[in-house]
C-alpha cells in the first residue's frame, strides 16, 4: 500500500474536530487512495467506494490507554455520536447517523475479524429509566484495544447492505493485528491510569440537616443536649455556628468510647462528600508475540486490565488471551483463523439512579450537609448492626430512609462475571487464476452471572437475587469470487454467497422473598419465604443469500451493485436489499497541480431492521404462584403479520485535497427514511390488550458531515496538523399508526417527566409542564408567588442539535503531542437529583445570595399582568421543583471537553538498549469540561444504558477525569 507522507492526513473523526500525526502510514490511518476493510472483511481501494467508509488506526484508540475500544471511538469518527459511561464498567451509547427505529435497535453492528459480537445491554427497566440499578455494561467491553490494527466505520446503508437486516444501523468493524511475513515481533505495554472526579453536583455549605432554625433537645442522665433531627434527610435546619454544640448521631452508642455523648460544633464537615470517594486507579498491562514462519503467521497476545473504581470497594478486571493465525497449505489453499477468550469479573459496580443502594441519591438528594465523612466510616457495631445518621431518633438507631453509605458498599455487594470465547475459522481455495471461493465459521458465545445482595440490618428489605444468563451466536458463511480485468479498460469484482446465522439465548433468575433469615449467608434457600424462580429461552435463524458487482473503468469511474436476501425467523416473511454506488475519481481526469484529489460519490440503498425472537404469536405470562401456577395474556398482543422495518437511503459526497495535500475536506449529505416501524399501537382495553405489534409509522434522518484538513507547517523535523469536523443530523418521526401522533418510549420515576416519540418531531422529546407564559414572553406567577405550571408539553428533545471538535497535532522529531477538543450543541436532559437536591435543601442555589435569609421573588408576572412582588421562602421555593414546573428540573445537554491530551517521546537507538524500541508517552482524558447548563452536572451522565431511553438522570456518578504513564517496549 502507498506510504502516506508528510502531508495533510485526511481522516475523519467522529462528532468532533481531529487530528492526527501528519507523517504516518498504516500505524495511524490509512491513505486517502489506499486499502480498506468494507463489508463482509473483504479489502477495496478506497477510490473504488462509492461511500463513505472511515477508517481510524488502533494507535489512536489506545494513545490515552483507554480500555473501552467501543468509547474510545469517541472523538474520532464523523456521524457517530459517543456517550461514554461515567461509571466504573458502565454502558456506552453509539449511534450512526441518528435514531432509525422508535422501539426497536439503534445500536450498529459491531465486527471483529469478520465475527458478528454480541452488544447485549442488560439493564433493567429501573435503571435505563433512572429509578435505580447498577449499570453492567456493554458486552463489547470485552474487545481488547491493544489487538486493535484498525477499525473501519460503515456509516450508510449503501455501506452496509451487504451485511443485511442486522447492519440498518451502521456497522462498526475491528481488525485486529497480524504478524508480518518475515517478522518476529514482540511488544510489551505497562501502564498506570489514576482517575479522579472531575464534575460533581454542588451543594451547599452554610447550613446543615433538619427543618428549622433550632435544634431540638433531649435530655441524657439528667443532661440537656442538642441533637439533630436524624430522621429528616433533608437540610433546612440551622446556619452553621462554630458556638452551637450538639450530639452528632454517633454520639450514641457507649462501644464507640470516643464518640460516645461527645458534642461537637454545628459547623460544615471537615471530611464531605467529595472524600467519600478514592482516587481510582487502573493498571494495564498487555504482551504479544508475533512470529512469521515459512508459511504461516502467528500472533499471540495476553492483556490484564484492573481497574479500582472513585467508589470505595468497587473494582472491575477483564484479562483476555488472543490468538490468530494464517497459515498457506498448499498453493493453492490459505486457512486463518482466530481466537479470543476473556474474563470479565466485576464486583461492587456502583448502583445509580433514585435506588436504595444509590449513594450518588443520598449524598446529591436526600441527606443533611453536616455529615462527616470520616465519622461514617465506623458504619458497623461490634455485634453485626448497621450505625447510620439517619437514626429514627436519638434512641432508636434503625434507619429511617437512608443506609450509611459506607454500610450500602460494603455490605450491600454486587459481583457480576462473564466468561466469552468469539474466533472464527476459514478456508480460501483458488479454483483459477481468477475464481476462488472461501468458507467461514465465525462464533460468539458468553456466560454472564450477577449476583447482587442485600443485607439483613439495611432500611431496605434484605434480599439476594442471582441471574444467569447464557448466548450463542454462530455463522456459516461461504462465498464464491470472480475477479478479472477485460478490454484493457475494465475491471470486475464479484461475488455470490450464502449465510445461516444461528442464535440462542436463555437466562434464569432466582430472587430471595421475605427477607433472608441469617446473615451473611447468601443463598436462595436463606429466605423467609420461598424463593421464586424463573426462566426464559428464545432461539432464531436467519438465512441468507447475497451477491455482488463491482465494475471499474479505467482506475477512475466506478459502479457498484449488492443484492442481499434474508428470510427470518422473527418476522412473517423475508425480504430483498439492493444497494447500487458510483465513484468517479475526476482528478484523474483533470490532472491540475493544484489539485492532488478529487472524487465524486453517490449511493442508494435499501436495508432493514427486524424484531426479537416470538414476536409473531402472543404467549401466556407466567406470574407467581399462589398455591397453584398462575398465568396472564400479556398487555401488548404480538402480530403474525409483521414484517421488518424497511430503510431507504441515499448519500452523495465529495472528497477533495490541494496543494500536495497540504488542504483537503470531505463533505457528505445523506437522506435515510424508515417506514414500517415496529410499533406497540393502543387498542381498545376490552379486547384484553392495551396495545398490539404493528408496522406502523416513518422515520426519516438528513444531515450533513465535514470534514476539513490543514498542515499550515511541515518541515524535515516539525509539523504541526489540525483537522476540523462537524456533523449534523436532523430527525423527524413522520408518521405513527393511524391518527396515532404520540407514543411514550420512557418515563422517570414519579411520573413527572417522560420521553416521548412525536409526530413532525424530533425523536426523544422530554414532556412535561412548562411555565406558563403570557403573550409577551414573561412567566405567570400565582398569587403565592410560585410559578403556574403549563399543560404537559415538549420541553426538549435528548437528541443533539450537532457535534463538532477540534484536533491538533504537533510532532518535533520524536516527539509528538496531540489535544481533541469535543463541543456538542443542544439536546435536553431531565435531572431527579437536580428536583429532590433543591426540594431537600442539599443543593448549592438553595443557600445561594442570602436566599434562605431574605426569601426569593420569582421573576415574573402576575395573572394580570403585573410584576409579581410576593416573596417566598427559600424552602418553598426549593420545594416547588417537585410536582409543579418540570422545566425547572430541564437542562440543555451542550457541552465543551478536552476531551483527550497525550504525549509521546520515542527514545533514541542509543538509549534503547536490547530493545528494538522504548516510547514513552503521558495522556489525559476528559482533562476539563465547560459551557454546562447546570453547572457540576456532566450531560452525558444522564445515561444509563445503550438502549432508546436517554437523558433521564436519577441520580448519577459523578464525572471523572483520568490521567496516566504508559511505557512501550519493542523486542
């Protein structure tokens, strides 16, 4: 492949402007007329594409040691929108060019050396929609970054067509690296990462927990005290007063000598809420070994990742062993194969959202702000039962609401392991010079166990729940090729093929009731009643038959035609999906200096979406038995008629570079529709369903993607490199079933707030009740001087207007330093923290400008017009975020990061030693975050799946901010 050289790199980053060192060759991105992987793993020239299809190198997901390689993708691939987890392990988001489906999948395909993996989420209902749960993750958290050699985004259908019915998403491609003919190779990374927060939720630090302006008193062996009202878990109570002694609430308990009817000053804690949490740390570790021999290629590789999360007893390690091969039999006959087993073990990963066991809910919701930190810490008695502030009173120690936070991490555990092995096996025969045919087998199977505790002695009842699930997916794949040159002018690239996709799935889950009866013993027979279990298993299969012409004119003109059949399991029948593009390279034609790339593309396609396993028959629920097996018809009725969704897409773009490429851009325009949307529509209750399975519905995406590129210095020794991207995509759901104009995809806790797919709308639009609003735009006050709620209404959709970033790359010799900036612009999200944190008085703008002591006067007018004067107290005011005005709990999701920063230095020969090669480099990642609606509140922790539901924030992690040491050597 032609090297690329000291010019312009024209390499397209996702949602954000980028850069990347200019003077590279495949160790970085490839060439912009060079070799890709597209669909199916089949190698084109990049000339050839009548698509989009960007390539980035496995170096730039690995630069900041990121052990996520689906959220490392961030920042470096246009149309692919990333919301990265900011919880230990948590779910990454990744969409393509907008939201396609309005209940079904929106997530892309994701490939590894040809293997289709499973992306499963797992979340609960709870937890997607912010009413409490631990987030367990993505399973591509299993892929390895450092085994990375590229990865290749095909964004549009015409991209993806080959890959049928499950690529209507898009489809994200890994390729891992390969030992080289003739090489030995080994590598060597070890290297530090330590976290820290880096925006957390500001409260308040003037007054402390309770209601009141005094604290109550109790009288002990004869002596008056003050004490705290522990049972209220809010703080309204009293200004901090460095005079004012009182019995904090482990001043009760006599096997605590020391605390023991110790007063201590009413002032803020030494110890808050921010030294509750640790620095985190995460030690990456990973070897290979790349060997060449005479006829085959074999790389070997062992990766540890252990992370130790912000929340104290909370880790999570994932260590994977790789292998793959090539290996040439006879002349005429190639077999590869790969390989991959990996260990996932999680314990503790933080619950999130309005939950029990959230202590992200009690320290930003529900709490008083005098608490000390250090003085939680002694969570425990001597005899097993649990010491929380949150006494019910001074005498009588139970928890009222609130668990100590120490008491909910170390004793209300969770751990979660999941054992994979994916590889694939394949055989190419050359039948001719020109005909070959290849045959593949490409697995996916994985085991997943989460158990998660609650123990006897917390305010919630003590339970234990285990779940195992199970999933198979396995692929038979054959294609026959025919590639030939003709009439010295003309080139033919084809291929016919067939596949079988085969998946299993099944889980069982078993749930403790009535609480468990002795402690510390975790087993399903520890219940006071018993324990309840259940089981699911679904099964599909997908064949299919698919084709493919490419004809070439003359290395400059292009047309390309796929045609692919599936026929499901899952839906009433199968269906066609053609896909036809066209290249033409004009520069080629025009041959100008000035101009040293040019190319003019156009596709159309047709893919699909289809729907899970049993969707076309309506089964009995199961409930818990009474005596005898119960069973129900379930709400929603299942459709035999259904048939998948259909997607229609078309995108031309144009590519051009000057000046030896020391500029270029990259500009594409798409517009996708899809009709026959999977849709659950309402019927009437008296036929014994509220709603029925429909293709019912149309959906349409349209936007625009830049990209531009500047090298404005480039000499022997130094150049300096930027790469500016932008991307916008506009989406509108254009019709529902019927006079259907509505349709809830989600909704938050309490009901106050939900997420709402409309007709001639953006999708995800929040609902709830705004202001209310007079004819000249000012809000209408009551008579109390509180706000007047609206009707429910749109307040926002979560969807972005668009995402764009900057990249500079600066390169003196061997050293190289590198900074992404990402800015996303619009989108909405819904905040519980940001309505129970001002309810509860925990929040900073409660105590802010003298408010509690002077009262509030909302800006506004009365219902006549005139300015409202009536003033209100603090509290009131911070009680009104609840069950009034849910705008006021809306925030817009815009934000600046710098979102990446490494350094790297190569060292000389002369310092290496017996190595081939030492780099050592120093990164950071989301080093700063600005431009926040709320300030202390991250928009992309309003997210606790992959699925559908999002900006729906129930009581979030804080944000982190990481930064580390990596050494390289080279053998």
């Amino acid at each position: 492949m032609k090297k690329l050289t000291t010019s312009v790199v024209a390499v397209v980053l996702t949602s954000s402007f980028a850069l990347v060192n200019a003077q590279v060759d495949t160790a970085r991105t490839q060439d912009i007329e060079g070799v890709v992987v597209t669909a199916l793993g089949i190698k084109r020239e990049k000339k050839a594409l009548g698509y989009q299809a960007q390539e980035v190198s496995g170096s730039l997901l690995t630069d900041s040691r990121q052990t996520n390689a689906v959220s490392a993708l961030s920042g470096n691939v246009a149309g692919v929108q990333v919301t990265a987890p900011t919880a230990m392990g948590g779910s990454t988001k990744i969409t393509i060019r907008g939201i396609n489906s309005v209940v079904g999948n929106n997530n892309p395909l994701i490939v590894i050396d040809g293997i289709p993996l499973d992306n499963s989420n797992y979340n609960g209902a709870n937890t997607v929609n912010g009413g409490g749960g631990r987030d367990y993750g993505n399973a591509s958290a299993d892929i390895n970054p450092d085994d990375i050699e590229s990865v290749t985004v095909l964004k549009g259908g015409p991209a993806s067509a080959l890959y049928g019915s499950r690529a209507s998403n898009g489809v994200i491609m890994y390729t891992t690296k390969k030992a080289k003919s003739g090489k030995t190779e080994i590598t060597l990374n070890t290297g530090l990462t330590m976290e820290s927060i880096n925006q957390m939720i500001r409260l308040q630090n003037e007054y402390g927990g309770g209601v009141g302006a005094t604290l109550p008193k109790v009288t002990i062996n004869g002596k008056s005290y003050n004490v705290a009202r522990y049972n209220v878990d809010e703080s309204w109570g009293p200004k901090y007063n460095p005079s004012l002694l009182y019995l904090p609430w482990n001043a009760f308990d006599p096997e605590f000598a020391n605390d023991y009817l110790k007063e201590i000053p009413w002032v803020a804690p030494q110890h808050d809420v921010e030294d509750f949490f640790r620095m985190g740390v995460t030690y990456n570790n990973a070897l290979s070994l790349a060997k060449s021999f005479e006829n085959t290629n074999v790389r070997v590789s062992f990766a540890n990742v252990k992370t130790e999360g912000i929340v104290p007893n909370s880790k999570l390690e994932r260590s994977s062993l790789g292998f793959n091969m090539d290996s040439k039999l006879t002349d005429d006959l190639k077999m590869n194969g790969t390989f991959n087993y990996v260990i996932t073990n999680g314990f503790n990963r933080p619950e999130q959202g309005y939950g029990d066991n959230s202590v992200f809910q009690k320290f930003f919701q529900w709490g008083q702000r005098q608490l000390d930190m250090a003085a939680l810490r002694d969570y425990k008695m001597p005899n097993g039962r649990q010491r929380t502030w949150n006494r019910t009173s001074a005498t009588n120690p139970t928890p009222a609401y609130s668990d100590n936070p120490y008491w909910t991490v170390y004793e209300n555990t969770s751990d979660d392991r999941r054992n994979r092995f994916f590889g694939n096996v394949g055989l190419t025969y050359n039948i001719t010079k020109n005909l070959y045919a290849t045959g593949n087998v490409y697995g996916d199977t994985y085991a997943l166990q989460v158990q998660q505790r609650v123990a006897i002695g917390s305010q919630a009842q003590s339970s234990y729940q285990i779940v195992q699930r199970n999933f198979t997916e396995f692929n038979y794949e054959t294609r026959l090729h025919y590639d030939t040159k003709f009439l010295e002018d003309f080139t033919l690239n084809s291929f016919v093929g067939a596949n079988r996709r085969e998946n299993k799935y099944s889980a069982m889950s078993g749930q403790t009731v009535g609480g468990l009866v002795v402690p510390n013993l975790y087993n399903l027979g520890n219940g006071s009643s018993p324990s309840t279990v259940t089981n699911y298993e679904d099964r599909r299969r997908v064949n299919s038959l698919f084709g493919s012409v490419s004809l070439g004119y003359r290395n400059f003109f292009f047309v390309d035609a796929t045609l692919r059949r599936d026929d499901y399991s899952t839906v009433s029948k199968g269906d066609n999906y053609p896909s036809i593009t066209t290249s033409f390279v004009f520069s080629d034609v025009l041959k100008a200096d000035w101009l040293s790339y040019g190319k003019l593309r156009a596709g159309w396609s047709k893919t699909a979406n289809d729907t899970g396993p049993y969707q076309l028959d309506t089964y009995l629920d199961t409930r818990q038995p009474f005596y005898y097996p119960r069973f129900s018809y379930p709400d929603t009725q299942n459709n035999p008629e259904l048939i998948p969704e259909q997607r229609t897409i078309k995108e031309v773009g144009l590519e051009m570079s000057f000046f030896k490429r020391r500029f270029g851009f990259d500009v594409t325009y798409y517009d996708s529709v899809t009709d026959a949307l999977l849709t659950p529509v309402q019927v009437d209750p008296g036929t014994g369903n509220t709603s029925i399975y429909r293709n019912a519905g149309s959906m349409q995406n349209k936007g625009i993607e830049a990209i531009v590129n500047l090298t404005p210095i480039r000499t022997d020794d130094f150049s300096w490199d930027i790469a500016w991207n932008f991307a916008k995509n506009n989406n509108k759901l254009l019709s529902l079933s019927g006079d259907n104009k509505i349709l809830q995809v989600g909704a938050a806790p309490f009901g106050l707030a939900t997420i709402q797919a409309v007709v001639g709308e953006t999708y995800g639009q929040i609902y709830g009740s705004d202001y209310t609003y007079d004819a000249a735009g000012n809000k209408v006050i009551d008579e109390d001087g509180f706000y007047v709620p609206s009707e429910v209404k749109s307040l926002g959709s979560i969807i972005p207007e668009y995402n764009t970033g900057l990249r500079n790359t600066l390169k003196y010799k061997s050293l190289t330093l590198s900074a992404l900036i990402d800015r996303q612009k619009g989108g909405s999200y819904y905040s519980i923290s940001h309505m129970f944190g001002m309810y509860s008085g925990m929040l900073e703008e409660t105590a802010a400008n003298g408010v509690r002591e002077n009262g509030i006067i909302l800006q506004g007018v009365t219902q006549n017009g005139t300015p409202n004067n009536v003033s209100i107290s603090a509290q009131e005011w911070g009680e009104s975020h609840y069950g009034t005005v849910t705008a006021m709990n809306v925030f817009d999701a815009s934000y600046w990061k710098l979102r990446e920063v490494t350094l790297s230095y190569a060292l000389p020969k002369t310092f290496t030693g017996p190595f081939q090669g030492i780099t050592v480099s120093a990164f950071g990642r989301n080093l700063a975050t600005w431009g926040l609606a709320w300030k202390g509140f991250d928009p992309e922790a309003a997210s606790y799946s992959s699925g559908n539901i999002q900006g729906l924030e129930g009581g979030s992690a804080p944000s982190t901010r990481s930064y580390g040491l990596n050494v390289q050597f080279k053998f």
